[in-house]
C-alpha cells in the first residue's frame, strides 16, 4: 500500500519512520525543502516534495500540519487524489476538523494519537512513539466503513491502543488530561521562574518531581495555542473547574483546615492509580 503523509515533523515524522519500517511505501510532503531533504536521509519518506503531485496513488494519507493548516490543506490538495484516497489525520482536536472536512470530503476519518514528546520538526521523530499509547477515532455516522477500516487496520500495525469517541467527546476529555495540564504546567513553570530571589537555588534543587509537574508545559507553544484556540470552551470549563479546585486547597490551607487538606489530598491518592489504570 502507498501512503501519503503531510506535515513532516514530530508526528508525521514518527509515522513515516514506523510505517516504512512495516514495508509501506510511503511519500510525503511538508513545506519546507530542508524538512523534505532530511526526512528522506531520515528514512521516514522514501521520497518527499513541496508539491502534491508526489500523492499520486496514495491510498492513505495522513495529515499531521498544525492544527491550523489542516483544512486549508485538504482543500488545496483534493484536486491531486484519487475519490478512494482515504484521509485521516492526526490533530489534538477533533470536531471543528471533522465539521469542516466531511461535507468537503466525505472519505475522511478523524484520528488523534496520543503520544508525543516536547519537542517539534522533522529532527523529533521518533520510532515506535505510537507503541502502546492510545490512538482515538472519531467517525460520525456518515463515516465509510471501508474507510475505517483501512485506518483501524493502521492503528494496530502501529503497534496502539485503538478508541473511539465522537468529536465532541473525544474534545471534552482531552481538554481534562491533555490541553488544561498544559496551560496548568505552564502557569507552575512561569510561577517557579517568577520568582527571582530563589531562582537559583530552586533550579538547583528541582528534581524529578518537578520534572513531570513541568513537562508537559515546556513543550511546543505554537502546538498549546492551538489547543487552546481550536478546543477554547472545553479547554475553559476544565481550567475553571480546576480553579475551583484550586480554591478549595487555598482555602483549607488560610484556615488552616489540615484535616479537610488531607482528605483532600487522601481522595486524590486513592483516585491516581484507578484513574491512570
Ligand atoms: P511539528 O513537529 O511542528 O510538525 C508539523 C510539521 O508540519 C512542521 O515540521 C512543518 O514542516 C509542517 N508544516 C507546517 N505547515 C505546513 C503546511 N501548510 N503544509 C505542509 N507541511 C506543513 O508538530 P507536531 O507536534 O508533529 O504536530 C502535528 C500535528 O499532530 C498537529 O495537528 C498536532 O495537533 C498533532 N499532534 C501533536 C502531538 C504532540 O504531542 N506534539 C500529539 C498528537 C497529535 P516544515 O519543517 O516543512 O515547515
């Protein structure tokens, strides 16, 4: 099978890299020559170009652009495919992607595979990211089944843990434990950097606690924005119920309520482990 990607950087690179590794052919395109250059040195694309014509006879392609670029690109590169070109792609958020797409073009299947790491470009990818991450679908009903199908098929070649939500759930639940933790690891970092007489002596003694409270806040920020812009109201009611949250300990702490803080912080000891389970 030949498959297509477009967008060749942390994610669209890492897809290359394992799907030629399982003996697809796979081309892709990306907007920069460099970038294109270096994915092939890479073997992430056994070949790649700024142009679309490099598409012809993909039967699957993947778009892995910004979240920005996704549908402006599908549009432009439409007139190049074949009407059984599957696309899917790979965005953190699904439903003004999935909105847009399907009446443009109906053999579309939304997917966001949950794996990543704080880094960005060609130069990131990594091999096997996808291995044993979950990966979310989110057709609709007027979603090809053959179509599903075929992209099914390619979650689990690539080794992931296949789910399926609608747009608008997979939108909501991500904005809880993958888009308000950015802005929230964020804001920790900026606090911790915020505070210039104990800067140093607070670097020196940061440690791993601090490094997987901070991870996911000093990753991509073109990446974080979009989040934040494409998925603005389930991004907002999970910050402000955090808020909430927030408030209470501060508050328990004011008063001095040590035994409401420890039930507090009780619950959320005995919830992690069934949470992440
Ligand atoms: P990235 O590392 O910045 O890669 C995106 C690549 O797309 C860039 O390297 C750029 O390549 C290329 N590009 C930008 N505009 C383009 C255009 N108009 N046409 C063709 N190529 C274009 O970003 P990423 O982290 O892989 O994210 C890509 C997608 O994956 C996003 O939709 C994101 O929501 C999704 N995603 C990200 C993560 C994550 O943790 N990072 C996880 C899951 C899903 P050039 O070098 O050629 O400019």
């Amino acid at each position: 099978m030949k498959i297509g990607i477009i967008g060749l950087g942390l994610i669209g690179g890492s897809l290359g890299l394992d799907l030629s590794e399982q003996g697809f052919q796979v081309v892709g395109v990306s907007r920069r020559q460099t970038t294109c250059d270096i994915a092939v040195s890479m073997g992430v694309v056994s070949a790649a170009s700024l142009d679309f014509e490099i598409l012809a006879g993909v039967e699957l392609l993947f778009m892995a652009t910004p979240i920005g670029a996704i549908s402006a690109t599908i549009k432009a590169v439409i007139p190049y495919l074949s009407p059984d070109t599957i696309i899917t792609d790979v965005a953190s958020v699904k439903q003004p992607i999935v909105e847009e797409i399907t009446p443009l073009y109906p053999n579309f299947v939304g997917g966001h595979p949950m794996a990543g790491t704080a880094d960005q470009g060609i130069e990131a990818a990594l091999r096997h990211l996808f291995q044993d991450t979950p990966y979310v679908l989110t057709p609709t009903d007027s979603t090809p089944l053959e179509a599903m199908e075929k992209v099914k098929q390619i979650v689990n070649i690539l080794g992931s843990k296949l789910y399926f939500a609608t747009p608008e759930q997979h939108d909501q639940a991500v904005a809880l434990i993958s888009h308000a933790p950015v802005m929230i690891s964020a804001a920790l970092i900026e606090t911790c950097c915020g505070n210039s007489e104990l800067l140093e002596l607070a670097q020196n003694l940061a440690s791993t606690g601090f490094r997987d409270t901070s991870r996911v806040g000093g990753g991509n920020p073109e990446l974080g924005a979009m989040m934040a812009q494409y998925n603005r109201n389930a991004v907002l009611f999970a910050l402000n119920q955090y808020q909430q949250n927030l408030a209470q300990v501060i508050s328990y702490i004011e008063q001095e309520n040590w035994p409401s803080l420890t039930r507090f912080l009780a619950d959320s000891q005995l919830h992690r482990p069934s949470f992440l389970s």
